[in-house]
C-alpha cells in the first residue's frame, strides 16, 4: 500500500513544458549557481577556507552549499555517469566538512569560524536549519552514491543535537529559528528507520509555542510561528517559508502519527493560506519586512514579496497533505504555484534568479526620489533576476526543487493510481508504466496511456479553471463525473486516455476585500497567469483597461520569444490629456491591441513595467 | 501706486467660512501651540535654560518660537488689547533671549548651548533658517508694539552674518540648507530701508548653485535646491518648502529688481508644479523621506507627504509672484491650498494638526504586519492630528498663517482693485472700503459692495471651477467677459455687485500620466475636494465605484458635523464574494448611497479609513 507520490527516481520526463526547464536546471542553472557559490566563497566558507575568498562566511551559508548538493544528489540518482565532475566536486567538500567537523559532531562554518562562543546560543542564527538541509543532502547523497560518509557525519552531528538540545539541555533554546531540523529528522527517520530521529523532530515540533522562550533580534512570536502550539494553529502567520517548512513537518507528524486533528488544524492553517493569503500566482508573503503573511486580503502588488522558497515550500507542503487526504486543492494549488510563482523564480535562460516576486512594476517609482539618497529611498522588489544574492537560499532551493519534479506528477493510492499534474512523462509506478503526454498549458490536453495497467480504474485531478472537461477513452468519448475536483474513470490494462479540459483566455477577479485589486482583472488561460509589459505595451500600464467580454472572444495565441506564448487582446489606453486634474467628462479612450504573455516570462527582455492586475473596463 | 495686496492690518474678517477659522485659531490654536511648547520645552530652551524642562533643544525649536511670536504679531497687530497676557510673555522671552545673546550678536539656543563648536559650520543644522524665523517675528513685534529690542537685536545677529558669511567668509558655507534667511531680509530691507539686507539676501540668493560647496549629512543637490543657479530654474525639486521658500525669496528679488528672466524661471517650476507635482488637494511633496518633489505625476495617495507648511509656502509664492504679474493661475491654487491642503492641516477643534496630509488611509495596512517588530514597519503617515510633533514646524506656522490671512483676498492694482479670494469681510483700501460677503463654498456666491469707491472698475478672480459665472450689478444681471480667469466690471462710486459662480458637483479625473489615480475620479464641489470615510461608508472604500454622470445630477447637500456640509451621492459597491479568485464575469455591485465629507474634515471623528480618488464605474 504505497499512498505516495511515484519517485522522481522512476519518472522521466519526456518532451513537454517541464522537460526543458528540467534540463536547463541540470545544464544551466545548477552550474551556474556552482560558479557563484564558488565566487561568492561558499564552498570556500564550507571547506573551512573561507581567507581564500576573504569572503566571511554568513549564518546561512551552509544551507545554500547543502541544497546545491542536494540537488546534485536527485540528478546522480537519475544519471550518475552525466555527472561525475560534480560528484567528485562533492566528495571533495564532504571530506573537507569531516576535516572541519568537531569531536563532538558539532559542523557549522560560521559558528566554528567565527562565532564559536554563539553556538547552540541564539535561535535566530540558523544552525538547526543549516543542519537539517546538511541532513538532507547527506541522506540524498547517500542514496545516490552509496557513499555514507557523509550520512554518518550528519548522524554524529545529530547525536550532538539530541544530547544538547533533549538530554542536557545545554542549548540555550528548543524552537530553533528558521524550521527545517524537523523535516529532516523525519527524512533520516524515514531513512535509517532509527527511532531517535522521529523522536527529536516530534520533540522540536512539539516545542513549538509551548517554550515561551525570551525572543531575540527583534523576532517575536508571530514571525516565528512560535505563538500557538502546533495543535492549536488558526491561521498562516509569520515569515512565510518558515511556516510552510513547519507546517510540512507538522504534516510529517501527522502522517506517522495518524493524527485527525492535526490534519484538521494543517488544513485551517491551508485553508487561511488559499482563501486570504495567495497571490494569484500562488505567491505567498505579502511584506518584505519579515518576509511574512500579513493579514487576510492584504495582498499589494508592486511590494509583493512572494519569495520563490516559498513556491517551492507550498508545493512540498501540498505534497505532504496529499498524503494524508485525497482533496484535490493540494495538486491545485501546486499547479498554481508551479507555472506561476515558481517559474518565474528564474529566468528562461536558466542563469538568474527572482528572490521576490512582484505583480506589479513601476519603473518610474524606482527612480522617483530625485532628491533622496539611495539608501533612503523607498524599498522595492529589484526588477530583473540576478546570478547570486548576498542571502542566496533561493537558487540552490530551486535547484534541488526541479531536480525532483517529477515526484509531484503520479499519486500511488491503494488500489489505482491518480494523476495530480499534468507533465509530459514515462512513470513506472506499482500499476505499470504510465505515459504522460501533454500540451496542458497551450492546449489544455493531456493523453494518459499505459499497455499493462493492474488496475481496473484511473483517478484523475480535474484542474479548477476547467469547466467543461472532456475525455476520450480508447477513442470514444466518455462522461467525466467530477467529484469535488476528481474524476475516476473505469480503464482496461491496456488504455488510452484522451482528456480536454477546454482551455479558454479567462480574466478574473479578486475578492472584493482584497484592497489592491479592485475594479481589476487577471488575465489566465489554463494554469499560466498573464501580464503586460512595458516592452509590449508602452509604460503607464494602468492607462490599459479592459471589455472582459469581448476581450475573453477575440484573442490571439502567438508563439513569442524563448517559445512562450503571448496573448493579444483588444483593449482600451486613456488618451493623453494636457491637465493634470480636468473634468472626468472629458475622459476619453483609444482602442488598442494589448499584448499579455505569462507572467513566469516577464523580466526577460531586460528591465520592464509590469502589471498582472488590469483595470477592468 | 501700491500693487500689493490690503494688508491684513487693514483687513476685517466677517462672519463667514474663514472667520470661525482666524478665531479658531486666535482663541484655541495659538494657546494650544503655546502649552505644547511650554510642556515641550521649547520655550524654556529658548530662555537658555532647557535644563528646567530637561529636554535637550533641537535645531529648529528657535524657528518654532519665532513664528509663535510672529502670529502673535499679528493678532497684537489687530487687537492689542485682548493679548496682553502673550505680549507680556513674548516681552520676557525676548528679554531672556536678549541675555543670551552673544556679544557678537550670535543668538541660536541649539548651538550656543549644545554644539559650540559647530557654529556656522554646518550648512545643514538649521542656523540661518533659525535666524530668518526669528528676524521676521521680530520685525513683526516692532510693528505690532513698537518695541523695537528684539528688532535691535536681530540687526545685531545680521551684522555678524554678513561679515561671516559674506565679508570675512569665516563660515563654512554660503548656501544654508533651509531657506528663509533670504525671506527675512529681504522683509528687513522692506521694514528698515537699509539696503544692507537687501545685498545680503541678494548674495545668499545668488551663490545657490554657484558656490560648489560639499553637501553634508546625506544632503544631495537637488535635495538642497542647488543643482542650479537661480537663473536656471527648470523644474521643482527637492525638499518641497525649502524650494519654495526660495521661489518666494526669489520672487522678491525679481520685484526689486524688475527682472523678467528671473520672473519667466518662477512661472517655469511653478508650472511644473500646477501641470505635473501638485495633488489635487494643493497639497506639494510625494516623498517623506527627503520631503520632497519627485518626479512629474507621481502622486501618490497613501504616501502622500503633502507638508502642512508646504501648503502656507505655496501661498506664500503665490502671492509674490501675483505682485510680478496678473494671472489667475496664483490665485487659483492658493484657492485650492486653501480649502484643501491647508485647512485639513488643523482639526476643526484647533488643538492639533497634521504635519503630513495624505489623499488615502486604509487602516488595515496599519496593522497589516503581525510579525514585523514596529520599527520595522512600512513607514506611512498618521492617521489623527496631535497637539505637537517632535519636529513641529506645521503648527506655528499655522498660526502665524491665519493671523494674517486678511493679506491675500484683496489686491491693490494700479488704478482698481481686484478680488483674488471670496473671503467676507471689510477691507480699507486706496480705493475706499469695500465689503465682501461669501456663500462661496456652499453656493458659489459672493456679494462685493462698496459705497465710496474711487475708481470705475473693479477686477475678479473667475474661479477656475466656473463654467458659467454670472453677476449682478445693483440688481441688474450684466454679462460677464471673462478673460485668462478675471473679468473687468465697470461699476460706480457707491455699487454691490452679486456674484453666482454656478457652484455644483464635480467628479474630475487626473492625467492619465499619474499612475495612482488611472480610472479614478474624485469629488469637488466648488473649490472643496470631497473624500469618503469609513465612518461614513465602512471599510475597504476601493469597493465602491462611482457613475460619475449619474451621480452628479443625483446629489444632496448636508449639513454636517462641525458645520461642515456632506454630500451623499448614488454610488456602487462590489458584493462580497466567498473565493479569493473567480471568473470576472461573477463581479456583482450593489446599489448604495456614498457619503462624501470635505477632505479638510478627514479625521475629526476618530481613526478611519479614507478616499479621495474613488473608482469611476
């Protein structure tokens, strides 16, 4: 009985939209964050070398290295020979970190260079999170090499972990700052079946809000979700990659523990998220300050924060709750974020990357303060992706985020499988090889096929902008009955099915208490989130509006630039006036041809004004 | 030949819009102030003793004192009898002041008793804004009392200032970072014909932007009005007052001088101001964090900076430049500052103010932030008026503005005068006594009579909201010729002229080129700018839309609390809907009835949310 996501391990991708990403990932994106971790003193900072860069190493600097070789695990696992450079590379480093590592298991660059009266002392400096993505790329590691150096270092460290944070209680705090110790305690648990490390992640979990430990760093309780226990949670506050990390090892929890009302308090927390707290994107954190959630329908565009972590945290989140119910606004919401907030983290040409990202871009605004000194201006999102950041999680998280993407495609449920996303691959799952071939995003179909299937029925997730979905089955059309977003449909061992889920340009609003959006719309065709820029458009985006209904009956689909495909539609621009104030009589409107393309691709073509959210006419 | 405005001294306010507003701030606005600055320690830091308060003095308390002193002038000026308490006080004040002053003449309470060291040093720490402020209030007390001590000791303080700054060049710098200086003894060379201030006005004015000398403490250029010479004014920048206090000073140099080329360069950034920088309540300055201009039509609403000082600058200018030349464009926008920017400046009780007036509050984004730590949070203005500010430069200034409010609603030209504000009241001027009676912001009207003139014209200011003003003439209607915003009436030696500007509803809309306000309209009724509160129509104002048409023939006119008059108006809010997104088709609006109360009242019944620019449907 698997109840799990097929294995990235036994899904490959085939020719379809997230093939190529796939590919640039593994030969672009994951190469060019090696150079930039090497040039920004990273590696050097985790070889314990740090004066060879004259770089000081960061609090954070260890998770960035670790996720990198994570994800160089996941692509070993699929094609080991294509990346031996890289393997070597990181038996290199690993043998430098078990140089560096201390008697007592201790292992952190920062700490042990520069801070070593700091360690287990603050909860804000990221040790613990550092740690556990150091545990998850050694587990990773592990089971791509069969080399467990690196494993056994990790298990040493959390022996360390345990005595000091558990046993003797020599740390000076158990809710550690940033979330991620847990979720891999629960991923070695799973891994070495060792008991302890269920254990300790359960412990840190159920720390949490029950401590009442002092704050430090201006931190308070909501930032670090640490204001409620994880029982009793009521809605999504606080840094929002941390939430969505602890709400995913919360879920870990429950699934072990088969725990109801933890599952019930994960799904208000959810729910809080998707009907108050999402971007249409699917970006999540509406203030850069904290990189928080703020308050319900508090979703402002041009300071969107919408951290690409945080795509990805959503969607290993939905991941971990489909596990524990079958509800089809998990693998909704993940293809939200999937073709939106998370593709736009990188550019098309693989080599930079959005830490943020915004809805909305006034160029103007940007060079508005004439008067006011850099550094005192008002703070914005930067407008065109970069190689590196000075905070850099969100690059090597990206890599390790596509390197295991096909574990989100195929659900194996007891008694058939279920198709959750729509990607073009070969799985080989418990019920056969299925075959998936899509033209999801362009032409809303997807053919699922398999010549040897041992089961006698196939679930399908019906996506929520399909409104009328068809299916052919072997050639002859069949009813769907859509049951709360699925569809079980009755298969022979050997079938073809044909599905259209009729893709349409729809523009769409925003709840009315969502202030930034009033009178607005979205354009949306399928799962792709449209926008316009100012290289299409002319800049003044606001002076655009738009007739939904005739615009929604006469569009065009044009391939563009890198293949994406821009949308044209008639629209209206405000005629230039002379007045600064005049009477709103004189108002008046030309006739236009807007163009819209997704918005994952804007920032492409150089610096733009942007705008997701149009005037609606 | 006078082509001045009636003085105030010569000018009685009567029952009307404006009269509550003087005596508001004669009998509560000016002892509000006075107490604050009592418990503040303002006044004790300028009696050299701030150690009684315990509160160190700052760089602009001298300034804050002085225009105290200056409005209480002003009233002296008026009615010497009913403010014997305050010139008793300012007497012993500028006794203690007189005491401190240094042998050379040096008078400063920061300096003298703070920083020492760093007199005339810093072109950024306020001194010769300090020392303008206080010649200006002194020549004020010399006409009001004829005392002229303080008037002695100001000419002291300018003897050392010209031979620092100008003949011994001891100072560290000729081009003071706040402007006023230049103001004041331009007023000094009025009051005592000594054509020494005029030349040391003259040589501040003409080093700006020539002098070359290093910007400090973050200063920038244009920050500081010196990125160019006073010949070559092409825009308005940097911080808002200070730049106008400049054009002011500048238009006093052109008077004297007689220059045009001086005279075109302030219509310049005048125009960029009134075409491009100005929101529509008159209120100047986008940015707080410099306080400045930025960049044609960036209007901002919630972040609006909109100085309280900077809307009495703006008239201020307006009014000098009226005396260089005849158009009806100064007139319009003192207009327009002053039943907007400025009144909503003071609360209609008079003991507190606004420092900032901005166009939106949503109360919401004031609390959005659970998780950031208060210091960290986005920056955006207050939300009531406070009896005193930290920095308090707004509430003197207010005071000293209404106490000569008289000055600005009669002009003498050559051979006739001309009314530039419909303000009630009797003015003696050359040309006899003429009376004005006003129902001009409720009914668009106005009543100007005179029973001994002595010319056979009288010129009006056509308010730029009239689209069909109509007169009386000694009960007998006459056409109007309404030429570039005045009209030439001939009338006899004894005549009462009836004005009925056609007052109505008006919803106007911005340039398309403001971003902010692209498909939104706001309300004004004459020359007030309507706003919508929650109070009046619950929260999340951005729900409800506007047929402008509709609503225009549909309004009611009521009066309010405080007197004021609301106006309600057909109007549209959005339904509420369950999901965060969903098809646009499914919008749907409800009939309501919109309550709009003039922007000046915003904020007199507690916290709220507000609105000027308001979706057109």
């Amino acid at each position: 009985m698997a109840n799990n996501f097929v294995s990235f391990t036994n899904v490959d991708l085939t020719d379809g939209f997230f093939k190529n990403r796939y590919e640039l990932n593994k030969n672009v994106s994951i190469i060019s964050v090696k150079n930039q971790f090497e040039k920004s003193g990273r590696f050097n900072a985790m070889r314990f070398n740090y004066h060879k860069t004259g770089k000081a190493p960061h609090i954070y600097y260890d998770s960035d290295v670790a996720k990198w070789i994570e994800a160089v695990a996941y692509l070993l696992l699929k094609d080991r020979k294509s990346m031996k450079e890289e393997e070597a590379f990181c038996d290199a480093l690993i043998d430098a970190m078990a140089m560096a590592q201390r008697d007592d298991g201790y292992l952190n660059s920062t700490h042990q260079q520069m801070t070593p009266d700091l360690i287990f002392k603050d909860r804000s400096r990221h040790e613990l999170y550092c740690a556990g993505h150091l545990i998850e790329a050694a587990i990773e590691y592990h089971k791509a090499t069969g080399k467990d150096k690196f494993l056994k270092m990790m298990e040493k460290y959390c022996d360390l972990i345990e005595r000091a944070f558990i046993i003797e209680k020599t740390a000076a705090f158990v809710t550690p700052g940033h979330e991620e110790i847990e979720l891999a305690l629960f991923k070695l648990y799973e891994h070495t079946k060792n008991e302890k490390y269920r254990k300790m992640a359960t412990f840190f979990l159920k720390m949490r809000g029950i401590a009442n430990e002092p704050m430090v760093r201006g931190d308070n309780r909501y930032y670090a979700q640490d204001d409620t226990d994880i029982y009793n949670l009521k809605e999504a506050n606080g840094h929002s990659v941390r939430a969505l990390y602890l709400y995913s090892a919360i879920a870990d929890l429950a699934l072990l523990e088969n725990d109801e009302k933890l599952k019930e308090n994960l799904n208000t927390v959810l729910d809080d998220i998707l009907y108050k707290k999402m971007y249409v994107t699917g970006g999540l954190g509406s203030t850069h300050t904290t990189e928080s959630f703020t308050k319900a329908y508090d979703l402002p565009n041009k300071t969107a924060y919408s951290e690409s972590c945080c795509a990805i945290a959503m969607i290993l989140f939905a991941a971990r709750m489909r596990r524990l119910e079958k509800n089809s606004k998990y693998g909704s919401v993940s293809e939200r974020v999937l073709y939106n907030s998370l593709l736009s983290s990188t550019s098309l040409d693989g080599k930079s990357f959005f830490y943020e990202n915004p809805l909305e871009i006034a160029l103007e605004e940007y060079a508005r303060e004439v008067a006011t000194p850099e550094k005192q201006r008002e703070r914005l999102p930067i407008t065109e992706r970069v190689e590196v950041f000075n905070c850099s999680c969100c690059p090597p998280n990206i890599n390790r985020f596509f390197a295991q993407l096909g574990s989100f495609i195929v659900f194996e449920e007891k008694n058939s499988l279920c198709i959750e996303q729509y990607i073009s691959c070969n799985a080989k799952t418990a019920f056969g090889t299925l075959n998936i071939k899509e033209d999801y995003s362009t032409l809303g179909k997807a053919t699922i096929s398999c010549s040897n299937y041992l089961s006698d029925k196939i679930s399908i997730r019906i996506p929520e902008w399909s409104e009328n979905p068809k299916a052919y089955l072997d050639g002859a059309e069949i009813s769907i009955n859509n049951i709360d977003g699925y569809a079980d449909i009755t298969v022979k061992n050997t079938f073809e099915l044909v599905l259209d889920f009729g893709i349409s340009a729809k523009f769409i609003s925003s709840n009315p208490s969502v202030r930034a959006n009033a009178g607005r719309v979205a354009l949306t065709y399928g799962p792709t989130v449209y926008c316009l820029e100012m290289k299409d458009n002319g800049n003044r985006l606001n002076q655009i509006s738009i007739d939904t209904v005739e615009a929604e009956n006469a569009i065009t689909l044009t391939e563009d630039f890198h293949g994406i495909y821009s949308i044209s539609a008639p629209a209206y621009r405000l005629k230039p006036q002379k007045a600064l104030y005049y009477l709103s009589n004189a108002d008046s409107t030309e006739k236009i041809t807007a163009k819209f393309i997704p918005y994952y691709a804007f920032a492409n073509r150089g610096k733009s004004d942007m705008l997701v959210w149009v005037r609606k006419k």
